[in-house]
C-alpha cells in the first residue's frame, strides 16, 4: 500500500487508465481503496488500438513465429501416418514438444486438434478420442516467439477425401481466397468478413459458418481488429490478421483453413507459406 502510494505522489497522478476487460471486481476494490482522491477512467481498447500496427520488427518476429508454426505442422504430416490407435490429446501435446524443440518459446493457445466427427466442433477441446483410418483431422495451432503469436488452420486426410469432403474443403478454399485476394487497408472488418462469408452463404451454409472470418494478432492470439459483422472500423495498413472461415456439419465433420496476412495499401501478403492443396 506504501508502495503504491509513493509511486502516485511521485508521479503526480491523479488520474489511472483502467483497462475493464482485464480488471476484476476484487481488484479495482482494492486500487480504488489505496488510491485516495485518484479520478479512475476506463481506458480499454485505447492500448490495444495502439498496438494494432505492427512494427518491421515486430513483422519480423510474427513470421519467424509462423516459420516454426510451419515446421512443426509439417513435422506433424509425417507423424500422423503412424498415429492410428493414438489421441487428440497426445498430438496435441506432440505439437507442443516439437514447437519447443524448433526454437518456439512457448504455444501461441492450446492446440485445437479434431479427429473425425470431432473436426466438427469448432473450438474442440482435444480428448482421448484415436485416430481411425479415413478420419477427417483439424489442426489449429500457433507458436510464440519472442511473446508474438501465430496461429495457422489446416486440415490432413488420412484417406482419398469423399465426394462431399472434397466440395466442402474447396468451398471453403475458394472463400478463403478470395477474402484474401481482396483485403487491403481502408475496408472495413465487416467487408472483409463478407468476402469469405457471401461464398459460403450463397452454397447454403450459412449456418454452419458460426464464428466471425478472422481477427488482429500480435502479442496477444486474439487482438483488434475483427472480421466480423459488428467491426465497422477500416482495417489499417501493417496490422496483421487471420483469414479463417470454415464449414461444419454436425456429427461428420468440419473444415476450417487460416492464415495470416498482414494489410498493405495494396492488398493482403500471406505470412502463411504452406500449401492449402488438397
């Protein structure tokens, strides 16, 4: 309490920026309580909209973090051949062992990792379910390097992909791209949500495309901006964000393909290097 005190007289504060998403209750109790006579503003959002535009160095560090990103799910192709009998949640766990071994500081988020129906889930918790031959695999995962993120969706065949495999994946390849192709500072986070999202809504699956097309990223795995109906604001030059739509049918399985680019003035460059091929 001292401490703290001594630190506001010295600076000569008499107003704190509170960021509300981050606060709890207890907390802000506790603040206000040993701050006498200090005037407390919500300042949340103001941080994170100066940390939208990326640096070149910062740049620099988000794509060494998808090079391991990359390395790692390359490394986890191989892998899966010989995976059948083994869990979600033992690859998940692999996913992060590899990311340490090839120079990750730490996972972006917990590996989403979905076998068969699970894939279907969107933001599946990997379990004990085993891999099974001709199972559907999710994988979304990202490294940190240097405290930034990245963060990449790709799906693995385990056998020749049906008939409705194949139109769903290119379905949402083809929306993929063309939000890619697209995007470039000054449109808005809704309009660059639509670019995938008409695709898919004009082929019927509109509700099975449940969560918005992609977000801002940096040091933390989820900042502003948003792709989604509700970001009016213009997306700005040198922020970084992730294309990601998806399609999940209920009980058989889901396809969701991300990547990250970073929004010039002239369009969107992928930081994602891997191929989407089927």
């Amino acid at each position: 309490k001292k401490n703290w005190q001594k630190i506001l007289n010295k600076n000569g504060v008499k107003t704190l920026g509170v960021e509300e998403s981050n606060l709890t209750v207890a907390q802000y109790k506790k603040y206000k309580k040993i701050s006498a006579k200090i005037k407390f503003t919500n300042i949340s959002g103001e941080i994170e909209s100066q940390r939208e535009i990326k640096t070149a160095h910062e740049i620099a560090l988000i794509t060494k973090s998808q090079k391991i990103n990359e390395k790692v799910f390359l490394e986890i192709k191989k892998i899966i051949k010989n995976w059948y009998g083994k869990s979600e949640l033992e690859l998940a766990w692999k996913i992060k062992e590899l990311g340490h071994e090839y120079g990750a500081d730490d996972v972006s988020f917990d590996p989403i990792v979905g076998f068969g129906k699970n894939s279907s889930i969107v933001h599946h918790n990997p379990g004990n379910t085993t891999l099974k031959k001709g199972d559907i695999v999710l994988i979304d995962m990202g490294m940190k390097y240097q405290g930034y993120c990245s963060d990449m969706t790709r799906m693995i065949f385990t056998a020749k992909p049906t008939t409705k495999q194949k139109e769903i994946y290119n379905l949402v390849l083809k929306a993929q791209e063309n939000a890619i192709k697209k995007i470039k500072a000054g449109i808005s986070g809704k309009e660059a949500d639509k670019l995938a999202r008409e695709i898919i809504d004009k082929a019927g699956y509109a509700e099975q495309y449940g969560h918005a097309g992609g977000h801002g990223i940096g040091l933390d795995i989820h900042e502003t901006p948003s792709l989604s109906e509700n970001y009016n604001k213009p997306l700005k030059e040198n922020s970084i964000i992730t294309v990601e739509p998806g399609i999940y049918l209920e009980g058989e399985f889901g396809v969701r393909i991300e990547d990250m680019v970073l929004i010039t003035k002239n369009g969107a460059k992928k930081l994602t290097n891997l191929s989407k091929k089927l």
